[in-house]
C-alpha cells in the first residue's frame, strides 16, 4: 500500500509549487520508492535480507552531518515521501533520514539503535506478516480435511520450510465428543522440496497420502507412520504446552523421537520446529517443520509463525471434521426419509431418480413415493419442502410419513392434500411444500390426480407424443384456507407418466415452462428412437431424462418418478355383488370356480374356493349392504372380498373349544400373501396365489 504524505498546513497545493531546484538531494527525495518482493516469496531471502544489513552501512555523502540546509528545508521545496526510505534498497530509514546519519529515533533521543532494528530486521517482519496472511488465507479456503492439510503443506513449503510432517489424531473426535483410548497420531501428510538431483517435481501431483520416508537433499527424517504418545512423556507435555518448540529445546529433544520413532534424527539446532495442532477442545496433531542445512535456520521470530499456522490450521481441521460429521448425518437422514425401493403394484412398472443439487447442499425437501392401495391401485407422490437444510428434511419426513397414513385411509387425491396442508399448518406458520398426489386404477385404466402448486405431470402416449397434463394448480401446502381439485384422466395402457420436482425444469439460466416445455420434447424424442410400437425402456428414460440438465442447472434437488402404464386387460377381470345371506358363500364358491375354468386354472380351484368361502363368510356375517368379490389373473391370481364393515380381520389362534375364528388361520397357511385395509366405506379383504 503505498503511503501519501499530508501537506502542512500554509503550504501551497502541490499543481502551484514551483520547480524544485537542481539538487542531489531534491532528485533523491523525488525518486519513486522501491517496492518489496512481493507476497510470500520473501521468506526464503532472509540470507539477502542480511545482505541488506551490509548494505545500508551509510555511504560517504550519507555519513556527514547535515548542513543548515539540510535541517531547515527550503519551504518551495518538495517535501520526501514519508514512505521514500522504507522501500529504497536500505539506504534509508522510515523516518526519511539516511541510514546512519542522526535522524529517527537516534535523532529524537540521541541513544544509538539497538541492534536488529534497522531497515532489514523490518523488512523480515513485513515479510513475515504478509507471509502469515497469504498462508492463512490459502489453509482458509479449504473446507474439507485434505483440502486443508493439503493448503498447510503447500503455503509452507518451500517458503517457510524446505519439508513439513503433519500428524492428526486417529480417530479425530467430533464436536463435544470425548475420545477414549490412548492417543494415537497418524501421519496424514507430507511434503518436501526436492533437490536437483532428485529433479523438479510439480507439488499439484503430490498425493494426498502420507509418504513412508522424507528426504531432502541429505536425509533430513525417515519417520514412522504412527505414534503412541505415552502419558505424562516428552511428547504429551509438548502437546499440552501447545506452544511450538526448537528441536534443541529441552523438551523437544526426548519429544521428536518418540513422535518420529527411535533412532530416528531431524536437523539439530533451529532447523526443527514442533508445533502441536490444537482445536477448540483438545490436541488434534502436530507439525514439523523442517530446513535444509544450507539454508538460514529458523529465527525466535518463527516460532511466532508457525504458531499461527498450526492454530489456522487445526480450528480449520476441528471445522472440516464437524462439517463432515454433519454431512453425513444430513445424507443417512435424507437416505432414510426417501424409499428405500419401489414397491411392484399389478399394472405399473416403476422408476425413480433423486439428485441433490450439489455436494455443498446435499439435504434438501424433494421427496417422492409409491404407495399400494386396495383394488390392485397405487398412489404416486412427488413434492417439495422449501429450502435446503436438515429442517427442510426433517419436515419433508413428517409430510411423507402424514402421506402414508392418509393414503392407507384410501382417501380421494384432493382430501389427501387438504389434510396434508392442515399437517404443514400444525408443523409451523412459514411450513411450505408443493405435492402432487395421483392414484392409478390399472382396471379401469384410469388416472385421478390433485396438485398443490406443483409443476403438471408430463404423460408419453405409446405413439411418441408427450403431453403436459392440464392439472388445476392448486396453492402450495401450508397456505391454509383453499380447495384443492381432482380431475380424471385416461390412462392407456403403454403411456408413461412421469413426475419431478421443478428443479428438473427451473434454474437460473431458464424458467420453468421453458424448463417444462424442453422436458416435452426431451421425452419425444427418446420416444421416437423405439418407434411407435414399443415405449422406450424405463430406467434409459429416466437417464436421459437427467441428461437434458446443464453444468447451470443444478440449483435445486431433483426427485423424478415414472410410472409405465400396463394396466389389467378386462378379460383378465372378473367382479361381482353379492348380497348378504346365507347362500352366498355357496354362490362365491360357483362364481369362483367358473373363472378358473375360463382362465384354465383348474388346479387352483379346491384352494380358490376353500378360501373363498371362508373370506366371504366372515363379510356375510356382519355386512349390512352387498359383499363385492373381484378375482384378478396378472402373474399371480389376486382375490378380493370387500364389505361395509370398517373393522379389520385379525389373526388369532382358536382354541380347541371354538366353533370359529380358524377362517384367518386357513388363509394365512395356503395363500402366498394376504392382507386387509380399511376404506373409507368399509374394508377389504384379499390374498393371493401363485399360478404357473
């Protein structure tokens, strides 16, 4: 920075000064200032920075006193820059008088300097400072482990020291957990300046793995990977003292061979500093710093150094540990609250995408589901909670699992999104959410959907034409006080519906009906690749679907879900009602046993109508209105009995002394899988059996 000098007061601006007069010493003080070596190069100089004490011995003309003139100036005259004498090769000291000549403090106290501090000593200090902040600034700017380690070892070497061993604790504890166990250190990381014998060596093409053996020039250290520090040893006192230490300290002379190994040597003397790594709580690690025989050794002033890199260092090393401890815990939770896998509903094949929008903001609120239903249907959600943060997960949990229940009550798609907005309501007043909830009917082949100001679905017919669905908006959840709208679609079999969340189709380089109208032709043009007759494959869709996505257009988390069409041929459907009496599980039993001789499965018939007429018999018992009994042939063969009765059917062991309750028991030995679920009109009761 350079320094301005201020006008005295009755002096004349400086556009009105005359010419200053032809004058050494005039042409001297005018000279532009010399600027030091810049940055953190300047360290490794300090044997020209001594060089420059030699030189600033005051030459012939700067040696005699002052005249008169010299100590009243001439007021027309230009006065020296104040800086002129920091910068100026070492002729000049900082007050602006010659080195050696009466000015400065000599001048005002008339005491001789002390030694070590003339220009040079103060050179090296300014040297240093801009050292410590180019070093600190480069470890700062790490945010994980390595990155910070690795920012330690390539601002130190080669400026402050020719090699640097980093040792951390292993484990490293986390936040406010107490370790146990004795202390060990591991080497996590080395780095060296290689000689030219050795040749020149790129330091970006250092590993991040510590080296076995260190070696610069003449053999410095050879050290061992791991270190038991005992209690109450060398060591564990130099570590407690946290203060850096010279290798010919007393207390680091039994403390670097336990840490190095016995029988190991590092550069006696002021060629070794042992510096402890300590975080907010605790030690964490050491540094050694290291240098070369024929370079200067290291100065009482170093130590001040390297102190303050050790300390940047380790609260920027106890910072990437808690960091990447949350990480982690954001990524189980985000992983937990998603599927785990899709369920494989009769009549839909499913697929699903999840992409966070970026290692930095890996937790966000998009979330999607599957969720079976009675009738052979299936719930398909997709939403988003606003913001990214482990709130938002956490809050996007709450509204999945509040999804769950709702859809186990078999309640219509807009009843689903109205408790859902009563939930987000309970949770907090700026609690807000998109969803878009869709139930599939692969017997009708129908679609019934209802959205809270989510972006529409996009349907691919079979032929190739993608179509955006016109779904009523709706508010997002959390608003409170709206209706929300359900409407009826077609769903032919072949087609695919696919469902995403707004950061597939939004971004800071487009908005969302481009995003929405690009996703449309995206689908058919992978449609067209298949031909008419045979819809792409699913998960090539989703992939492809994800490659339309720029290097910009990972702003937000991505969740996609897509669900291909196959639907249940009606032949492959048979369904009647029945009234309650006592004739009808007869009747089921006839009813039953026709289908299977429709659909050539005689071999399940005594199975088919045993259970049958036990699932029936239980409906007829406490029904008040006509029983329904449907039989599905997929790839497996599917009965269904369903009543008004909202009460479940549960599995008991009868006793010897009963006249009932064995009906459950009989199911549950002969069917492949059973299951009842309340709706809410009543329940239904079904099972299921294999078939070749």
């Amino acid at each position: 920075m350079t320094e301005h000098s201020i006008p005295d007061e009755g002096r004349q601006p400086r556009a009105a000064r005359p010419a200053a007069p032809a004058d050494p010493r005039g042409a001297q003080a005018r000279a532009p200032k010399a600027r030091d070596t810049p940055g953190a190069a300047a360290l490794p100089a300090q044997s020209q920075a001594r060089t420059g004490d030699s030189t600033a011995s005051p030459s012939d003309e700067h040696s005699q006193s002052p005249g008169p003139s010299a100590q009243q100036p001439d007021p027309h005259r230009p006065r020296p820059d104040q800086g002129a004498g920091q910068g100026g090769g070492g002729h000049d000291d900082p007050d602006g008088a010659p080195a050696g000549a009466p000015g400065g403090e000599e001048r005002r106290t008339g005491q001789p300097r002390p030694p070590g501090s003339g220009p040079a000593a103060m050179r090296r200090d300014g040297d240093r400072l801009r050292f410590v902040g180019a070093a600190t600034r480069r470890i700062a700017r790490g945010i994980d482990l390595d990155e910070i380690v690795m920012g330690l070892c390539r601002a130190t070497v080669p400026t402050f020291s020719d090699a640097i061993l980093v040792y951390l604790r292993d484990p490293l504890p986390v936040g406010e957990e107490r370790p146990s166990g004795a202390l060990i250190l591991r080497l996590r990381r080395t780095d060296r300046l290689r000689s030219i014998e050795e040749g020149a060596e790129d330091p970006d093409t250092e590993s991040g793995s510590p080296l076995p053996t260190l070696q610069v020039q003449t053999d410095l250290v050879t050290t061992a990977e791991l270190c038991e520090v005992r209690p109450g040893g060398a060591l564990a006192e130099v570590l407690r003292g946290v203060r850096p230490v010279f290798a010919d300290a007393p207390a680091a002379r039994a403390a670097l061979p336990e840490l190095l190994g016995e029988g190991r040597t590092v550069p006696s003397g002021q060629r070794t500093i042992l510096a402890p790594l300590r975080g907010r709580r605790r030690v964490i690690g050491a540094a050694v710093f290291l240098r070369r025989p024929d370079r200067p050794a290291f100065e009482g002033d170093d130590l001040l150094v390297a102190a303050q890199l050790a300390t940047h260092s380790a609260l920027g090393i106890d910072k990437a540990v808690l960091y990447g401890r949350e990480a982690y815990i954001a990524d189980e939770l985000q992983r937990t609250m998603l599927p785990e896998t899709l369920p494989r509903p009769t009549g839909v094949r499913l697929a699903s995408r999840y992409l966070p929008a970026a290692e930095t903001a890996r937790v966000g609120g998009d979330w999607y589901d599957a969720i079976p239903l009675p009738g052979s249907r299936v719930a398909l959600v997709v939403g988003d909670v606003m913001g990214h943060s482990m709130t938002s997960a956490a809050i996007m949990g709450q509204l999945r699992t509040t999804a769950q229940t709702l859809a186990g009550l078999d309640l219509p798609p807009q009843e689903v999104l109205h408790h859902l907005d009563e939930q987000a309501q309970r949770l907090g007043s700026d609690r807000m959410a998109t969803c878009l909830y869709a139930v599939y009917d692969p017997v009708a082949h129908r679609i019934t959907i209802a959205n809270a100001g989510h972006p529409p679905p996009v349907l691919l017919h079979l032929g190739g034409r993608a179509e955006v669905l016109r779904v009523p908006p709706g508010a997002p959840i959390g608003v409170g006080g709206v209706d929300f709208e359900a409407v009826e679609l077609d769903a032919p079999a072949g087609a695919t519906l696919l469902l995403y969340t707004d950061g597939l189709v939004e971004s800071r380089l487009r908005d969302v009906w481009t995003g929405i109208e690009q996703l449309r032709e995206r689908l058919a043009a992978t449609a067209q690749l298949t031909g008419p007759d045979h819809p792409p494959p699913l998960e090539a869709l989703c992939d492809d679907v994800l490659d339309m996505l720029g290097p910009g257009d990972r702003d937000d988390d991505i969740a996609l879900l897509a669900a291909r069409f196959d639907g249940i041929a009606p032949s492959d459907v048979a369904y009647w009602f029945l009234e309650p009496e006592d004739a009808t599980p007869s009747r089921a039993r006839r009813l039953a046993r026709s289908a299977l001789e429709r659909w050539g499965l005689q071999e399940l018939t005594d199975s088919v109508e045993l259970l049958v007429s036990e699932v029936v018999t239980n409906a007829v018992r406490y029904a008040t209105r006509p029983v329904t009994l449907r039989l599905l042939r997929t790839d497996v063969l599917r009965c269904e009995v369903g009543d008004d009765v909202p009460q479940l059917p549960r599995l008991r062991q009868a006793r010897a002394t009963d006249e009932g309750g064995r009906g459950l028991y009989l199911v549950n030995r002969l069917a492949r899988r059973w299951g009842a679920t309340r709706l809410s009109t009543g329940k239904v009761v079904w099972f299921e059996l294999n078939h070749s």
